[in-house]
C-alpha cells in the first residue's frame, strides 16, 4: 500500500495500469492446502459446465420432469441467498441503528454478501435453459409482474449494484482515488437503506416461491408464512455465517489485523451470539404459531414428522439454547458451535422445501448427480479465491487508509 | 441535509415504480376475470372414450413430435417432453376406463403466473400456451403447475418447454384441436366454456346411472377450459383430485399485494431511525 501511494495518484493513468498489472499477480504461497483441493476441483467443474452448455441440463444432472429444481437451484440459490443476509443485517445494525462496536467486520460482510449474489446468480444461469432470454427479464416489453420471480429477480439484481456501492468506497482507497471515495460516500446512506429494503423483499420472495407449490411441499414444512419463515431465517442465517467466515478470516488474515483487534474480535462475536439467539427465538415463536394454526398434529406421528422434529429441535432450538449459554458465559468455542450447528439446519431446512419434502409422495427421489456437487463446489471455491484476492489487496479487514478515515458519512 | 433530501426523492421514485406495478397487476387480473364467459375448452367424456390412443398419434402429429410406441398392455404413462397427451387405463369400481390426460388449460393459470417473461400465456380464446422468444427456462412454470403438465427438454441445448397448446394455431385458422378432430367416438366436444358445461350438466341430467354428479375442472384450480365427466370419481381415473378449488395464483396474491408498501415505507422508516439514533449533530453534516 505505501508503494502505491506513491507511484500512484488520481490523473496518472499511465500508472493506474500499472498498478492493476502488478496487483493482479499472486500474492502469497502458491502450494497451500486449499490451493492444492480447490484448483483441480475447479478444472473439473469447468469442464463439466462446457459439457453442460454443449449437451444440455440433462447431460449432467439428475433432474427430471417431476423435480425440476434440484441442487444448484436448493442451495447455491435458496440456501446460498440466505447466507448472505449477513449483509443486510450488520449494514442494518451499523448504518442505521448506530452500533459502531460492528464497525471493523461491516467492510468483509459486505464484500462477501456481494460476491455471494454475484456467484450464485452465475449458478442460476448454468440452471436456466435459456440463459440468453435472461435479458426479457431486463428489458423488453415481456415483464411477468405477477411473477413471485419476476420481483425477486429485480430485488435481487438491484441489491447487487446496492451491495457494490456500498463497498466502492474500499475500490476507491485500493486504487488511491480520493475524490472518487469522497463522491461514494456522499451516496452511500442510500445504498444502505434501499439494500435493507431490497433483502426485506427478496430473502422473503425466496420463499414465496414456493406458495403455488401447496399440493407438492409436505404440510408440515408448507404454509402461507413461507415469506416471513424465509425473511427470520435469513438473520440468524446471515449472522451465523458472519461467526464462521469472521472466524476464518481472523486467523488466515491476522498478519492484516492490529493487536487489539482479537479482544475486539471476541466481543463482537459475543454480541453477535445474542442477536442470533433472539432472531431464533423468533423463528421459533413463529414455527409453533404456524404449526398450530395449520393444525398439523396428525402428520407428527410419521417419518416425516420425527424428520421435522428433528430440524425443529435439532436445528432450531438447541441452538437457540447454545447461543443463550455461550452469550452468557462468554465462550467463544460454543459461540462458533452454534453458529455451525445453525448453518446446518439452515441447509437442512432449504433443502427440504425445495428438494426433499418437495413431492414427498413420490417413490423415485432426486438425488443430486457428482457432477452437480462438483459444479456447486466450483462456484464456492472460485468465489473465496476472489475474496481472497480482494483482501489480500484491498483495505477489507486492515483499517483504511489515514486519507479515508473519519470521512464517512 | 443534501442527502436527506436525495434520499426522499430515491424514496419517491421508487414509490412511483412500486404505484405502476401495482396498477398493473389489478388491470391484468381484471382482464382474465372478464374474458371468462368467452373462454373455448373441451369436454371429454369418460363414457364415450373407448382408449384408441388415436388422439395421441394426431396430436403428435399436429405438433410434428414421434408417433408414440404404445405397448399392447400399456402401464401408467405420464405426458412427457415428446408425448403431449396420454390415454391410460385405470381399474375402477365399473371396470377398467380410459383417460386421456393433456394441460388442463386454467382460466387462471399458475404457470402464467409463474413465468417471469410471459412466456406462458393465456390467451384470450381459452388456451394456454408457451411462447419460445420469451423463455429463458427458468422451469418455475413446471414448479407452480398443480397438474404437473409443463415438460422440459433436458437434452437440448436450445431447450422447449413441451405441453399441450390445445392447438392454438389451428383454432386461429378456425378448425378445433386436433385430438377433437379426430375422435372417433366424440368423445371430446370443442366449444366455448360456459356451453360445455351446460351439455355437461345435461348429459349427467340424462343418464344419471351413467355420471357421476360432478364436472371435473368447473372448480377445480379455480376453474379450467378442459372438462371431465366419468362414471366413477375421478380419483378413480388418476386424475388430481387433491387440488385446490381456488386459483393458484390467488396464493402469491398477499405477497405480491405487499410488496410495494414494504417498498415505500420502510426506507421511510429507515431514514426516521437513522435520524433518531444518529450521534453527530447535524449542522456538522457535509456542507
């Protein structure tokens, strides 16, 4: 970074390019073990979506007429959406209710949240059959506004460019652009409250999907609250994925970090484990108000209903416990155990309505094909290499640059 | 205060937006309401089918598809990609019957609802049909159909949604579907809605030792231009009798419904507790 401040200022572009050139080498060891699992991973994914683009959908999923959503829609897509709610959330917290204690962690939530949409909107497009279309969505005399997935695209497209401005200004400092930083930041409270109201809207829209889907979803998961289900599960959703990634990124990254930062670190998450619990809380409140108003009892007593016992109890409530606890006895080791056992049951929980409970009736099960897993893989491995890049030269963790700081609005 | 001020004119831009929207909607579930009584369909009755599978060979013949391979006992079949309707053969409680099974063409459809790029339309006339340079196949019309109809070709670079289009191109140039044409024993009755129901009814006022006292697709999803009358419950025939009576998109109305109220207010509502919890005096702002 001193290096570039000096050989790089605001009107000398002959230098901005050199700049980019030179930051786009690799930094850092080539041979570690994530590089060593993820690359090949990757080649292979590659070459199974040419496959898919030259053969068709079919050619390399399981889907058939009855499932036509399966694994890159379930989880990059249904379940990937609500991991990324963090976003909204901490932007929610920081911007707009003032807690500045989340302040350090705003920066690499936000960036991850973007990268997030970014990628999994590239998952949607290996599943669409004709991604080309995708522009009548866009343009064109042919909107759907009836559509649930018409408002969900826009809402997600739109969050997209919120999300990106809402991290321009850390583009602008990697680049030295004082006056570009300045003019973002002037725009940037507006980003933040139409990002809030755009993921409102579409983390709910996700499940809306689904409300046509009455006769296909077993009762036990349906319900017309399906939209509001979505929208809670996207907090505790988002916020455990901050946990888990801001505790990843505070040990591969620390050379980035200040001293004191760890401490900081620790209070965060432990402030963090009490939203978590009380957005549980909610889901949970709600769940037994569905339930009981969809007068559910006799499905209980079957296979299906110890399955959703199990995500119920498993997945909702004692989480909602272990963060009660570790909030209160401040360990940090529980804290990172309830965030992952809440990631799983968010996983369980998407992939339910969209891929196991859905037409539950039927005798032939989809299961995913290698190639899907790989596929999705790919998208997850080639977005943190991206991450990587972007923190390992952008001010994300690491404090902003002297120039940048206290300019905010 | 700059910002205060940009922010209210970005708030009631996109109340402008989320106004426009709205009106829409209303003018498009207007129009399908009123359009009803002039509906087309086909009444196919159970009694006079006697299973020929002939239908299945001219319908794949009017939409340039392969002569299906039907085998001499034939089990259970669905409608698939290439095949866009079936006659299958059910054991009942008056011996085995034959029933052909096609898109039930909605007077309100769910796919219609679905589809992001009205590629699936209803038409005025009564059918429902899927329209190739709008598709982007996204497969949410398949996700939304009660009746399980919209079939996509997985093996195609270029892919189809495939489903009955009750032979719309025919029906433009003033002949009936194909299937109708064709029925040997007329066992299918092209005309418009409201008329077929009243033969329905007449035909089950008739013989009522041959009918069961029910139109299977008056009701059923809100309503359908294809109808069947049977001698046995229609459960008995395999048909969904599970289905709701409401119109499937009237389940995604409330949501829709509220989608530009959370558009307008909460960005108000936003900005009110940004100023509410914010610390710095405000004169300090900016200029």
């Amino acid at each position: 970074m001193e290096k570039a401040q000096n050989v790089f200022s605001d009107n000398k572009d002959n230098n901005l390019w050199k700049f980019i050139l030179n930051e786009l080498k690799p930094k850092g060891k080539i041979f570690t073990p994530f590089n060593i699992i993820s690359f090949p991973i990757i080649i292979v994914g590659l070459v199974i979506i040419f496959i898919r683009f030259r053969d068709g959908i079919g050619a390399v999923t399981n889907l058939t007429q009855e499932i036509p959503w399966g694994l890159w829609i379930g989880f990059d897509v249904v379940t990937g959406v609500a991991f990324a709610g963090g976003a909204y959330v901490l932007v929610f917290m920081v911007n707009i209710l003032n807690m500045k204690k989340y302040q350090p962690i705003l920066r690499v939530t936000v960036l991850n949240g973007f990268l997030a949409y970014l990628f999994y909107s590239a998952a949607l497009l290996l599943d669409l059959g004709r991604p080309l279309k995708i522009v009548n969505v866009i343009i064109g005399n042919n909107y759907g506004v009836s559509s649930v997935l018409f408002l969900v695209g826009w809402h997600f497209l739109l969050y997209m460019l919120a999300l990106l401005l809402e991290f321009s200004p850390a583009v602008a400092e990697w680049l030295n652009a004082r006056k570009l930083r300045k003019v973002l930041s002037t725009i940037g409270l507006g980003a933040v409250i139409f990002g809030i109201t755009l993921s409102v809207l579409h983390q709910s829209g996700i499940g809306a999907l689904y409300l046509m889907a009455i006769d296909k979803i077993h009762p036990l998961w349906y319900s017309e609250y399906l939209p509001l289900q979505f929208v809670v599960a996207s907090v505790f959703a988002g916020i455990a994925m901050v946990i888990l990634e801001g505790s990843i990124s505070h040990k591969v990254f620390s050379y980035q970090l200040e001293s004191d930062s760890h401490h900081q670190h620790n209070s965060i998450l432990i402030g963090l484990a009490k939203i978590c619990a009380g957005a549980l809380f909610a889901y949970f409140a709600l769940m037994v108000i569905v339930f009981v108003h969809g007068k559910d009892w006799q499905h209980l007593n079957s296979g299906w209903g110890s399955w959703y016992l199990l995500e119920m109890i498993g997945f909702v409530i004692l989480p909602m416990l272990l963060f009660y606890f570790s909030y209160r006895h401040k360990s940090i080791f529980f804290i990172r155990l309830a965030a992952i056992i809440t990631l799983l049951g968010v996983i369980l929980n998407r992939m339910n309505v969209s891929i196991i409970v859905y037409r539950w009736y039927d005798v032939d099960r989809y299961v995913p094909t290698w190639q899907e897993f790989v596929v999705t893989l790919t998208i997850i491995f080639i977005e943190i290499w991206v991450l990587r890049w972007i923190i390992m030269r952008m001010p994300v963790l690491r404090k902003p640059p002297l120039w940048a700081q206290g300019n905010d609005h | 205060m700059s910002i205060n001020r940009r922010t209210f004119f970005k708030a009631m831009g996109a109340t402008a937006v989320a106004l426009s929207v709205g009106k829409e909607l209303t003018a498009s579930a207007e129009s399908v309401a009123e359009g009803q009584s002039e509906l087309y369909g086909v009444l196919y009755d159970v009694n006079r089918c006697v299973g020929c599978h002939g239908c299945e060979y001219d319908c794949a013949e009017a939409h340039g598809l392969e002569y299906p391979d039907i085998p001499k006992k034939p089990p259970m079949r669905k409608t698939d990609d290439t095949h866009l309707t079936v006659v299958n053969f059910h054991e009942t409680s008056k011996g085995e019957l034959p029933t052909k099974i096609q898109c039930m063409h909605c007077t309100q459809p769910a796919c219609d609802a679905a589809c992001l790029t009205q590629a699936m339309h209803k038409t005025e006339e009564g059918p429902v049909i899927w329209r190739e340079e709008k598709c982007m196949g996204c497969r949410y019309c398949m996700i939304s159909c009660p009746f399980d109809i919209p079939k996509f070709e997985y093996h195609s670079t270029n892919p189809r949604i495939m489903k009955c289009d009750m032979c719309h191109d025919r029906l433009k140039e003033g002949e009936t579907p194909a299937c109708v044409y064709n029925c040997p024993e007329e066992a299918l009755m092209y005309g418009k809605r409201s008329d077929l129901i009243r033969e329905a009814r007449q035909r089950i006022h008739d013989n009522p030792e041959d009918y069961i006292d029910h139109i299977y697709g008056e009701h059923e999803a809100g309503g359908t231009s294809w109808l069947y009358i049977s001698p046995v419950p229609f459960a008995e025939l395999g048909l969904n009798t599970k289905v709701q009576k409401q119109s499937y998109p009237g389940l995604t109305k409330g949501f829709i419904s509220s989608i530009a109220p959370v558009d307008i207010l909460l960005p108000l509502g936003l900005l009110g507790i940004y100023e509410a919890t914010r610390t710095k005096p405000i004169t300090e702002e900016d200029e």
